[in-house]
C-alpha cells in the first residue's frame, strides 16, 4: 500500500478522494486549513513552506501522490485568494513535494476545472500566471478587480494549472514521476451548494448529459474515482493528460473538438 497525500480533503471532492484511497487501504494524509491532518493555509508561502516541510519530516523516504485539490470557487468574491490558493498554493505543493515522489516513481494529479474550454478565462492573467509566476506582482496587479468577475480569474487560474501540468510533465516523467490534471464539471459540493443569484443560474444553465431531464449537479464521489484512478500504478502510461469528468459537458460543447 502507498502514501497518498491529498490537499483540501476535509470536505467536498477531496473528503471523497480520501475515503476512496483509505478504503483500498493507503495511508493518506489530508492537508487543509482545518481539520487536515496537516492543517496549513496553502494560500500562502508559509503555509504551503510548513507543510512541504512537515511531509519532508514524517516521509524522508518519500510519497506514492500528491493530490493537489484545494481550492475556492469564483463566486468567493475574493480574487487575490482565487489565485493565490487554486494556482500558487497548487504549484508550490506539488513542485514541493516532487523530490518524495521522485524516490518512489510516483505521480501527481492537480484538480483543474471543465471552464477552462468555455472561453471565459482572462488569458491575460493565464499568461501572467505561467510565463512570469510572480505571485506578490500579480496580486498587486489585480488588487483592484471587481469582485463580480471572479469567474474570470477562477477559469484562468484553472487553465492556467492544467497548462502548466501539461508543461513540466515531460521534465517529470524523465524523472520517473507522472503528472495529469482533473477538469471536473459541476459538482454537489460545499462550495457549489453557497453560490447565490446569477452564479447559481450560471451552474445550473451548463447541461450535465448523464443527468438529463433533472437538475442534479454531479456526485463528488465522479471525481473522486478519476483523481484516485490518475494516481494509481494502473494508469502508468497516462502523463500530461487534462482528463474532463465532466458527465459529458464539455462534448456537447465542443462536440468538434478532439483535442
């Protein structure tokens, strides 16, 4: 059995990622701001420091997987926090923990978002997010975004993480360590089930094929089985890949689209 590790798993996605890999009978270790078994504030530099430190200390010998799902919607109105928690707060525990997968030829999986092929992304702020990286100069770039538009910077931090798994996964495969991306569609969760007003219409108008005729949003538990698949030995020879579970929205959508 192996050591998983699996960021924002006290609740929604994550608590079901969790339960899945218990119950195959892993050791996993859940890092959250609360009720983690390492409870960290990922959006910041010294809670993810803290924590990739305290993963370091209890597994010198290394990691099967690094899970990295924490994040907050777009309706949080709290743009610095979007971006400082769903792309840095990714990025840095993954880089972070690279050397404990490393040891153990494991893999990574980096929960992204199905919006990222719905064009409401600023790709402005994907570019900035992947080709300069800087956290302080981008906050401070965007301190002043309406908060209303916080779905924009959601789906650009969400491309902006698959982008960059899609990058560095060749590097890391080299290197004996296997990376991919989640893009979940709407899903029951906490953080959907908070949204209000045009937010909630905007997550009921995208149609869930499976779910046709009513008006359920997926079950975590969709997600939870891809995430915990992605890390396993048996998806060996699947790196780079951006894997859509979304119940087939994003078909209907781009219905043309194969790749």
């Amino acid at each position: 059995m192996g050591i998983y590790v699996v960021t924002g798993g006290t609740s929604g996605i994550g608590a079901r990622t969790v339960a899945i890999l218990k119950e195959k009978g892993h050791e996993v270790v859940n890092i959250d701001l609360k009720g983690g078994d390492i409870n960290a504030n990922l959006a910041t530099r010294e809670g993810r420091e803290k924590a990739v430190k305290e993963l370091h200390d209890r597994y010198p010998d290394g990691i099967d997987a690094m899970i990295c799902n924490a994040g907050v919607s777009g309706g949080c109105g709290n743009i610095p926090l979007i971006i400082s928690l769903n792309y840095f707060g990714a990025t840095a525990m993954a880089q972070g923990a690279r050397d404990l997968l490393e040891k153990k030829h494991g893999s990574c999986v980096v929960t992204s978002s199905n919006s990222i092929a719905q064009g409401g992304a600023r790709m402005d702020v994907v570019g900035l997010l992947n080709n300069q990286a800087d956290e302080e100069r981008i906050l401070n770039l965007i301190k002043d975004a309406d908060p209303k538009t916080g779905h924009t910077f959601y789906a650009a931090t969400k491309y902006a993480l698959a982008r960059w798994a899609r990058r560095v996964s060749a590097d890391w495969a080299a290197h004996g360590v296997r990376i991919n991306a989640v893009a979940p569609g709407n899903v029951h969760t906490a953080m959907t089930d908070k949204l209000e007003g045009a937010h909630r219409v905007a997550v009921e108008a995208l149609p869930v094929p499976l779910n046709y005729g009513t008006k359920d949003l997926m079950d975590p538990l969709d997600i939870a089985n891809a995430i915990a698949f992605l890390a396993s030995p048996e998806a060996h020879g699947v790196c780079g890949v951006v894997l859509f579970v979304d119940a087939g929205t994003d078909a209907l959508l781009n219905s043309e689209k194969v790749y």
